[in-house]
C-alpha cells in the first residue's frame, strides 16, 4: 500500500514528466510544475529537495515507461536474432508512442541537459550505455546460440543499432516525417540479416 506521501510524489512525477520531457529542463519553471500539479511550491518542495531531483526522478519514470515497452514487445520471441528484429518493429511505431511522451526522453534530455544539468545529463548517459549493453548482451547470446556469427563485435554493432535509431528518431521529430524512422528500421533489418545472421 502506498503512502499518502508516496502517492503525492507519484503523482507529481507523473504529473511533470511529459512536460520536462517536452519543454526541457530550464525551460521548465516552478510555476509551470505547481500549475500543471495544483500543488503549492511547498508540497512540490516537501516530496523534491529541488527541480533537479524532480527532473531527474521524471526522466527515469518515462526512460522505464519506454523499456517496458520495448521489453514487452521483445518477448513475442525468445529468439535473440527475432528481438532484434523486433526492435526494429517497435521503433517503426516510435513516433506516435513519443509523442505521448512529449518526444523521446533520451534524445530531448541528453540535448537539453548538456549544457544545464551536469546530474541529469550524467543519467542520460547512464541510459544510453544500459541499452547499448543491452543489446550487446542481446547479440552475445546470438552468438552463443549460433544464431550470429561468432565473429562480431558485439559493443561495435550495439553502438552502430542504437546510433542509427537515434538518428533517425531526430530526423522524424524534427522533419514530422516517418519515413526517416522506416527506412531507417529497413536498413537496420539489412544489416541484421546481411552482417549478423548466421
């Protein structure tokens, strides 16, 4: 059961994460968060020591929100060459889902947070290498499973997916055009079954 102080908390993150997400970190005043809450900069302030706490604790909650997702997409397969291939299945659809979110968090977060935020700039990259790991991991069992040539680097080849998905998510948002992320999704398909496949 969760607290009333719990729920309180909950309820701002959730609250304020598409709006962080949307208008960035210091574009988002405190009037903008007890607005969009109905709360008193003193009970935004009793659950957050700061706005940067509050940023970063609606990065995580919407980076969570997206992994789900793809993980839950992923287990239509237990095969780590099909996850991979529906990696590329669930990011066809990205646009539409990110713009829920108010954009894609690890792309507006890691631009916005450079130069402002040196705590959340640092956790979106802390993001990027968990899911490059990830999917490094992904084709190392690929590997194990004789499913991918042995012989591939499997950092190198996470690294190269997730560049490629990151590009052309950019493009589409910036563009309002999803071919960029489509065609992109057929190249990576390509490369998967030219360069990984067994």
């Amino acid at each position: 059961m969760y607290t009333k102080a719990e729920k309180t908390t909950e309820f701002i993150i959730e609250t304020v994460a598409p709006i962080f997400n949307k208008n960035g970190y210091a574009a988002t005043s405190l009037s903008d968060i007890t607005k969009a809450t109905g709360l008193t900069k003193g009970a935004i302030y009793g659950n957050f020591k700061n706005k940067e706490e509050l940023a970063v604790a609606a990065f995580t909650m919407t980076v969570k929100s997206m992994l789900r997702r793809i993980t839950e997409h992923q287990s239509l397969s237990n095969s780590p060459i099909q996850k991979l291939f529906l990696i590329s299945d669930f990011y066809r659809n990205y646009y539409n889902f990110s713009q829920e979110l108010g954009g894609c968090p690890v792309l507006n977060m890691g631009v916005d947070a450079k130069h402002q935020n040196s705590a959340l700039f640092n956790y979106v990259q802390y993001t990027i290498n968990k899911i490059q790991n990830n999917l490094a991991l992904l084709i190392d069992q690929g590997k194990e499973l004789q499913e991918i040539k042995p012989n591939i680097d499997s950092q190198l080849y996470a690294k190269r997916l997730y560049t490629m998905i990151i590009g052309a998510i950019f493009m589409t948002h910036t563009m309002e055009d999803n071919s960029y992320l489509l065609q992109t999704m057929d190249q990576i398909d390509t490369m998967i079954q030219s360069e990984l496949n067994l």
